[in-house]
C-alpha cells in the first residue's frame, strides 16, 4: 500500500495511491487516524479494512490534481548511517577520509524535511552543497532492543532519500548533523510504500540523476551494514517510535568525489525500484532578515 500525504482544495490530508488514483483514506474509512504515522502505528488490521474500502469504492482523483507533500513531517527522529556501501567506502578511503570501523549514526533535525518536489535551497553560508541518494525507512511499531533477526516486524515501509548534504559545514565539526540538516534538505517521499509490498529492500535498484545525467548507480545489497543490523543497532541506545526515518547510505560518485557540487538550477531527481522517485530543484537560499518567534 501506497501512503501518501497531499493537498487539495487549499486542505492538507492523506492517502493512498493505487494505479493512476489517489483515494483519500477519511472517506475511505471515516475514523481511520489523520496522519501517515498514526496509520502505520495501526498496522495490518487498518489496512485490511482500506485495502477492502478501495474494493467497494473505486473513487479518487489523478495524482496530478494533488500536490504531494512529505509524507511524514511529524517525524521525532531522522537518523542516517555514514559510508554504509562498499563503493562509497572505497571512493572515500582513495580521498584520505578513514573508513569507520562501526557503524557510523548522525542526525539529520526532522526541521530539514521537505516535499518529493519542493525546491531544495543552496545556503547562503555554504557553497559545497552535494546529493546523496539513498532508501529511507520509517519505523512502524514501537520498540527497543530488537535484534537483527526481528528487525523486519517493526519496519513499517520504506520511501526515497535525498540526504543532502553541506559538506563544509559537515567536515568542520566532529558530528555531521550541522552539515546535515540545513532547512529543507531533507527531500523524502514520494509516498511510504508499506513494508507488505517489498519483500526484499536489499534487492532494489537505486539511481540519481543530475539535470538529466546519471550520477548515482547501484543495488540496495551494496550496504555495508544492511536494514536489520542498523535497527538492532539503533534500538540498543533508543525506544523507535512509529514514524521515526531512517535513512540507510548512499553509494559512490556524490558530488564531492566527483569534484562538483550542487547549483541554483540544477534538478536532482532520485529513484528507487518499487518505491517511486523524488526530484527537486536547487534554489539559492531566499534572502530573509534574521527573525525570532
């Protein structure tokens, strides 16, 4: 099933796509919860009753009537794993940047989070701004201390990543997060494909291309750390809410090992086997006065 948040008629409200149709869930089941998290946190028994909703009511509009927004903004975590392919491993370690040892956490603040086709803005206080493709996962059920071999129960889908990343506020601090999480480099979406619908996320072809030019090129079972180990991972230091985002590496060629960065104008699209694409323009940063409250 295919999760998706939108707005319509100048209102916010979610549902789910099913062949060339949108299908609200609130006229689909009427006191089915408002919010994509709500609805993965009520798990199997609440989509049951909308996979047969959608059977009785055929009803809906073109995806082209709605404009698609991030799928879960509410987040409470966005956490994302460094180096996690062995390509993109390699490229780093011929740059000089040592290979971790561990698995490598970093947040990115969920204030980054924006829509599958909103503008993503180039800082004004950075000009390394780089594209990181990548599979995102949100967390379906609450939990902690999961091992690697129970990790698959608490997943609750899975959707396409941009990890966008400010590489030079990223390498002048001993964490990542400030290089991570610059307004609106969080691109997610373009819905949350439940985890039902995939029966392999190590199985899927990723791909991202620049205005047209393919960047990025590689299989979801090039992680390093795969999905079940970073959950067991996570879920020994943290309770995972439904809704959390996960975001799971990325491969070789980013901007940086290439020797290019990001540029108002450029168009970064992002897409992911089974799940979709996201693509997203770089705008310069809006020039706005220093404001509180």
């Amino acid at each position: 099933m295919k999760l998706a948040r939108y707005s319509i008629d100048n209102r916010t409200t979610i549902g789910v796509v099913q062949g060339d149709l949108v299908h609200e869930i609130a006229r689909l089941v009427s006191e089915a919860p408002r919010t994509i998290r709500e609805v993965l946190a009520a798990g199997e028994p609440l989509r049951a009753r909308l996979a047969e909703a959608l059977r009785m009511s055929p009803a809906g509009v073109p995806p082209g009537a709605v404009r698609l927004l991030a799928p879960i903004p509410d987040a409470q975590k966005y956490l994302a794993i460094g180096m996690n392919y062995h390509d993109h491993a390699e490229e780093a370690a011929r740059a000089g940047v040592p290979v971790p040892k561990n698995q490598l956490w970093f947040n990115k603040q969920v204030s980054c989070l924006t829509g599958p086709y909103d503008p993503i803005y180039r800082p004004r206080v950075s000009d390394k701004m780089d594209y990181e493709a990548e599979l995102g996962v949100v967390i379906g059920k609450r939990c902690r201390y999961v091992s690697a071999g129970d990790a698959a129960n608490v997943v609750g889908g899975y959707f396409v990543a941009n990890d966008v990343t400010a590489r030079d506020w990223q390498f002048k601090s001993p964490t990542f997060t400030l290089g991570k999480s610059f307004d609106s480099h969080g691109p997610i979406g373009p819905w949350i494909t439940t985890a039902d619908e995939i029966a392999d996320p190590h199985a899927l072809d990723m791909k991202l291309w620049v205005n047209g030019e393919l960047r990025q090129h590689a299989n979801t079972g090039g992680m390093i750390y795969n999905i079940w180990q970073q959950i067991e991972e996570l879920s020994q230091v943290m309770t995972l809410e439904p809704g959390d985002l996960i975001a799971t590496g990325t491969c070789a060629n980013v901007g940086i090992a290439l020797g290019t960065f990001l540029q108002p104008g450029d168009v970064v699209k992002v897409e992911i086997e089974k799940l979709g694409h996201i693509e997203n323009r770089v705008e310069a940063e809006p020039a706005r006065q220093a404001f509180i409250g």
